[in-house]
C-alpha cells in the first residue's frame, strides 16, 4: 500500500512538473514572437543609420581624435537572467574563457556582462569593468546611454584600444568589434554629399546614436536566441516528464493489478 502511495505521489509531482515547464515553453513562445518582431522592426533603421554612418566616416577630412594609451580590452557579454535554457549560457562562457585564452593577455581583459548567469561566472575570472542589471528586463533609452557614453568616453580617453560585444545569435556565438570603427570601401560612398551643419558635428551626436543601436540589437538577439532555447529545452523536459509519468502509471498499475489478485486468492482460499 505504502508503494502504491509513492507511486501516485510521484505521478502528482511529475504532472505539476510537466504542467510548468508546458507553461514555460508557451511563454517563451509568445516572447520570442515579440522579440522577433523588434529586431524586424529594427533591421531599416539600423541599415540606414549606418549607411549614413559610413558615408561621414569614409570622408579623408573626418577623423575621430582617439588617445592611444593603453592596451585593454573589454567585452560586452549577453548571458540570460535566468536559466532552464539549455546550454544557452554554458556554451557561450566557454567559448570566451577559450577566446581570452588564445587571442588576450588576462591581464588586459575587462569584462561588461549584461546579464546574471554571465556575471556570477565571469566575475570570479575576470575583472568587471562595468555591470547592469537592468538591460535584459528593463531595455530602454535611459539605460542604454548611461552605459554607452561611459564606455565611448573611456575609449576616447585610450583606457580601451577596443571594444566587443560577444553574444548568442540563433545557434551560433557573436563576436563583433563596436570599436573602433573600420572604414568601408563602396561605390555608394564616392558619391557627393551636402551635410549640415558641419560633419564632425553630426558624427559627435550620431556615434553614441549607432552604439546604442549595436548594443540594443545584440540585446534583443540575444533574448531571442534565449527564448528559442527556452523553448526547446521545456519541450524536451515535458517529454521526458510524460514519459516517466507513464512508466510510473504502468508500475502502479501493475502493482495494483498485484494487489487485486492477491487479495482475491485470500478470499478464494478463506472460503
């Protein structure tokens, strides 16, 4: 009797289990439908923004004063806020010990994680430059220009030669350079352009504007990239979860059927 009470114990356990991480699954669903459409929505402007971007760059009188100073380096890391996604956080926080590992001195790594799970880890291996906890949950204008002008600032001043974001994109690992910025060579970029007022006035207020947008579009493919995993990882636990609710079901009612017969014998056998 006392099995068969585990057993169904068990079963309701496994059922609550199977109910949450369905749940779950519906959640991330719906959120990374939303997500999706943001960097949808996104994809114009950052294609024009940084067309025009270039087009001021690639002019030989437009040069960004930049002190030369040192040699650091810091990497904006997107882990998630929370876990059951998989190998989502794992695989990304080994590939960057592997990149420090083969491409840095230790010594000149600073690290920006934007997220909890990347920051509990890296913080015990790296230095933290900055941290934020808001950008996952709380995404917004305020919150992205604090972090971007301290960053732009310091790169101005030479504290970082050069600065990555590093992050989860589909089923692959992101590693692109925000800064410096590189010049491309386009026929679109020959072309005469009238700007005003002047150029270096323009580029002053658009760069902070094209960081902003790198950084948020890292952000929102990132948390895309984290409900997908979500997604799949809740899947597979509610089949692992319906699988063992009918295994423990089949013992159950096996150890019934047991207990049925064997009480019907004794009555057989008094009569």
């Amino acid at each position: 009797m006392s099995n068969l009470k585990e057993i169904i114990s068990r079963v309701k356990t496994v059922s609550s289990i199977i109910k949450m991480t369905n749940a779950m699954k519906m959640v991330s669903s719906v959120k990374l439908k939303k997500f999706k459409n943001k960097i949808i929505n996104l994809k114009l402007y950052k294609k024009n923004i940084e067309k025009f971007f270039f087009i001021l760059i690639n002019k030989k009188k437009i040069k960004i004063k930049i002190k030369k100073n040192k040699t650091n380096i810091l990497l904006i890391v997107i882990t998630s806020n929370r876990g059951l996604c998989g190998s989502f956080n794992n695989f990304l926080l080994k590939t960057i010990d592997k990149l420090i590992k083969k491409k840095y001195f230790k010594e000149n790594i600073y690290i920006f994680p934007i997220g909890k799970i990347g920051k509990k880890y890296l913080e015990k291996k790296y230095k933290i430059y900055l941290y934020n906890n808001n950008l996952i949950d709380n995404l917004n204008e305020e919150n992205l220009s604090t972090i971007v002008n301290i960053i732009y600032n310091k790169f101005l001043k030479g504290f970082f030669s050069e600065i990555k974001i590093i992050y989860n994109n589909s089923k692959l690992i992101s590693i692109k350079k925000i800064l410096p910025f590189k010049r491309k060579k386009k026929k679109l970029f020959n072309r005469n352009y009238i700007f005003e007022p002047y150029k270096k006035k323009i580029l002053k207020y658009l760069i902070p504007k094209i960081l902003k947008m790198k950084i948020y579009n890292s952000i929102l493919e990132s948390i895309t990239s984290e409900h997908s995993s979500r997604m799949i990882a809740m899947h597979k636990a509610k089949d692992n979860g319906i699988k063992i609710k009918n295994e423990l079901l089949f013992i159950y009612n096996k150890l019934r059927k047991e207990k049925i017969t064997k009480e019907i014998l004794e009555i057989v056998g008094g009569i």
